[in-house]
C-alpha cells in the first residue's frame, strides 16, 4: 500500500466511524449494522456487565441490544482525533476518544442523565472493498450520572 492509499485507508475509516456515531444517535439501525463486519465482537463491560450482553458477537446482535437499550434515549456521541493505524491492505487498529451524553425519559432508565468519556479500541478489515469494524471495545474513563 503506498502513502495516498493509507491516507484513502485512514480517511475512510474515519468516515465509517462517523457514521457509527450518526447512526447510533438517529437510531438509524439497519445503518449502524452496516458499519460492523458481520462477525464483530463488541465489549462495552465498562458500562453494561458480561452477563447482561456487554460481551456480543455478531453485528445482528450487538445492533439488537442497542436498539433495546437505546431505542427512548436521547444521545450525543463524539469521537475526537482517532490513532489510525494501517497494519495491512485489509487490516487497521484505531484508538478514538469518546465523549457522550445520554438522557433517558422521565423514569425509564438506570438514571436521568450521564455523561460519558473514554476511548473506544478497534480493529478493522476490508470487506468487499469496504473497511468495516471487526473488533470494538469502549473502555470508561470517567462517568458523570444524574439519578433518577
């Protein structure tokens, strides 16, 4: 891969990742499964234990639990100025920081409102010609919460 084809590589995986913030907050489902190779494996244990779902495999099924737990919230997700690695013509690795602010409606949520920060770790492979996310974790660094 020559230097304009890594920056076609990193500038479309930014694209992909823009998307995914897009999409989670427009509750554009059938948009968010697009963005994950379909195998993915996604841990967010940092907010939602193992045993409730925080380990997933599966776009079909990482998409199903967002759609549960965020289908009445209200929600703003920023990635900021991504580590962007190229490993391969078909692999990446990047590191974003995140910031996000989730409100729930009166009462029907874990709390009213939380602020979030922290970074979210990935691994990415062409498929078809299409960067996809393969691996994602979001690990918490700080979590501001209003009660109920």
């Amino acid at each position: 891969m020559d230097s304009i084809e890594r920056l076609e590589a990193i500038e479309a995986i930014r694209q992909l990742k823009a998307r995914y913030f897009r999409c989670v907050d427009a509750k554009d489902w059938a948009g968010l499964e697009a963005v994950f190779a379909p195998d993915v494996e996604v841990d967010i244990t940092s907010d939602v234990p193992a045993e409730q779902g925080g380990r997933v495999r599966g776009a079909v099924a990482f998409v199903g639990l967002c759609s549960q737990a965020m289908g009445e919230v209200v929600s703003v997700h920023h990635g900021h100025v991504p580590e962007i690695e190229i490993t391969s013509d078909t692999t990446a690795t990047g590191i974003w920081p995140m910031e996000d602010m989730l409100r729930w409606p009166d009462g029907s949520g874990p709390a009213r409102e939380m602020h979030g920060y922290g970074h979210y770790n990935e691994r990415y492979k062409r498929i078809d010609g299409e960067w996809r996310i393969a691996s994602m974790t979001l690990t918490r660094i700080r979590k501001d919460i209003v009660p109920s």
